[in-house]
C-alpha cells in the first residue's frame, strides 16, 4: 500500500505588504531604500489579520479538500496557537472532526516532515486517510522596533516572511503515491536562526519573541551540507528532473534560489516560483507550489525542503 497525495489546498490573508511597506514600517532605524527587495526578491506577502490564528489559516485550507472518511489529523507548522494543547486539537475542533491528531514542528519542513510521518503511517496500515495542515503566521513574530543596524541584520529573516495556510490530504492507494523519500540534518547549525521565546529556556521575556537569525551563516550551513541528498534522489531512482511535472523547492531568497537550480540544474520550465508575490511562507511554500504547478493525476512531482535546525528533505510522489 501507498500513500497518494489526492488533495492539496493553500489559503492566502488577502492583506498584503509590499517590500517598501515593510522598510516604512520599522521604527527607530533607516534601512537602506529597497534593501528587502534587493537583497530577497520578495516584492510581496501575506499577512493574516489580528484576529486570525495559525488554525484558522490551516482551517480555511482544509476546508478546500474532502474531508470525509479523515481518520487522522497532523498540525504540522513552525507557528502555533499556544503552547499547550497541540494546535491539531483547535484545528480539529474548528473543522468538526473527531479522530487521533497531533503537532509536527520542524522549522520550513514542518510540513514535509507532517507528510513522511503520514506516510508512514499509511503504509503500515495505521491509517487510510490522513491530512497534513499547516498555519505558518511568522508576521506575528516580526520586530519592528529597531535600535540600529545590527539589530536590524539580525531581524531581517522576519521582514521576508509570510502568512499562509496549507492542507495536503493523503489517501491509501494500491498503485500509486509517494515513492522515495530522504532526510537529513546537521543540529550543530540549530543556532543560526531562531525564535527563542515561550518555550523552558525564555518563557515570558518579550525580547525574544522575535525571530533573530543569520542569514549569511544559514546560507552556508547549507552550502557545507551540500546538495547530495537531492542529487541522490535521481540516482537511486533513475530519473532527472524532467521527469517531473513540478519540482517544489523551498524558497528564502531569489538569490539562493538562483544558487541553488544552478548547482542541481534544476530546469526553469519544472519550478513554480512563488517567493517574488508571496514571499517566504515557512512550511506551507511547498504545497503552495503544488497548488499552483500545472500537474494532472499520474504525474510525478518532486519535493525538497529546507528548514531551520538546519534539516533537509526531499520526497517524490507520483500524483
């Protein structure tokens, strides 16, 4: 048995903010005219309004697929709605659902990683019909207050992040579905880029409930990594990128976008790129990207996934 990704379903916050909005809106230092843009490609993104929550964004996706027959539900997001319960509960509840959930969270491949667990699952026979959601609201996490530069290059990551919801819906299925997957990770890099507050270590400081990272430092934890774990894909499966009707890559910046299809050679006519109109949306770009991508039941579609941690992924699925 196999598990088949019959479904996948985005919601995008209709509030959006252009590049030079977000400058304007940083308060106690100038940036640099257009350096957002510059430097990421991201002209726009999504912002939720203030009384929405992570669930309701990944509520407002599922409700997009069939949701007959779910008989397990994974939250799988960087954000969340609180601490404690797991956000799967609301999200459930909201939904009108009554069956086993839980939360998987690991940074932009939360969803990836809520997609392996469902899998998995799927095909040892524990469940037949499972749906993968996601909620990222990372702009709650946005500093705006900036004393001076250096504060404002370790808060850039947030000014390219984006609001959005996500549902991929998982199926049982006899001839076709995912068909290779791959994960790895290298948790020394986990303090490159990091959103320190509310957990054991700082539980109530508001001064760190803001995203902090270091983009040149993340960029080559990657880069020393490397891209073996994509290009072993093709290998042990016997295909090329051509093969694929969409190829779903996360996407941060243009610029490393760029980096990146040149070192896989990816082809431009497979990649969906999202990041100029949406910007970083976390853990729901990949099924943003399939949600866009011109596929038909039958065709394969390759995923690969970064995220902060730093882990890595990729999975390829037959439609």
């Amino acid at each position: 048995m196999k598990a088949r990704i019959s479904g996948v379903a985005t919601f995008l916050p209709g509030r959006t903010l252009s590049s030079a909005q977000v400058e304007k809106g940083i308060r106690g230092y100038v940036p640099p005219a257009g350096i957002v843009e510059r430097m990421t490609g991201i002209q726009w993104r999504h912002v939720a309004d203030d009384d929405q929550q992570a669930s309701d964004l990944a509520v407002s996706a599922a409700r997009k697929l069939d949701l007959d027959g779910i008989d397990l539900l994974i939250f799988a997001s960087a954000s969340q709605d609180m601490v404690e319960p797991a956000t799967a509960h609301i999200v459930s509840a909201k939904l009108g659902l009554s069956c086993p959930v839980f939360d998987v969270k690991n940074a932009c491949n939360s969803v990836l990683n809520g997609i392996q667990v469902a899998e998995a699952l799927i095909r040892t026979g524990g469940h037949r019909r499972v749906l993968v959601c996601s909620g990222e609201m990372p702009s709650r996490a946005v500093r705006w207050q900036v004393s001076d530069r250096a504060q404002f290059v370790e808060s850039f990551a947030g000014y390219t992040l984006s609001d959005a919801g996500a549902a991929v819906l998982l199926t049982a299925d006899a001839r076709r579905g995912v068909f290779y997957r791959d994960f790895s990770a290298d948790s020394t890099a986990w303090g490159v880029g990091t959103l320190p507050g509310g957990g054991s270590a700082h539980p109530r400081d508001p001064e760190y409930s803001y995203f902090k990272g270091d983009g040149r430092r993340m960029k080559a934890a990657f880069e020393l990594v490397g891209p073996d774990l994509f290009l072993n894909a093709l290998k042990h499966t016997g295909l090329g990128w051509d093969d694929f009707a969409v190829v779903a890559v996360h996407q941060v910046a243009m610029p490393y976008l760029r980096f990146l299809t040149g070192v896989l050679d990816l082809p431009d006519d497979r990649l969906v790129v999202t990041l100029p109109d949406h910007g970083n949306c976390a853990s729901a770009t990949l099924p943003l990207q399939l949600s866009l991508g011109g596929w038909s039941p039958g065709d394969r579609v390759a995923m690969l996934g970064l995220g902060g941690g730093i882990s890595m992924g990729v999975m390829l699925a037959e439609m």
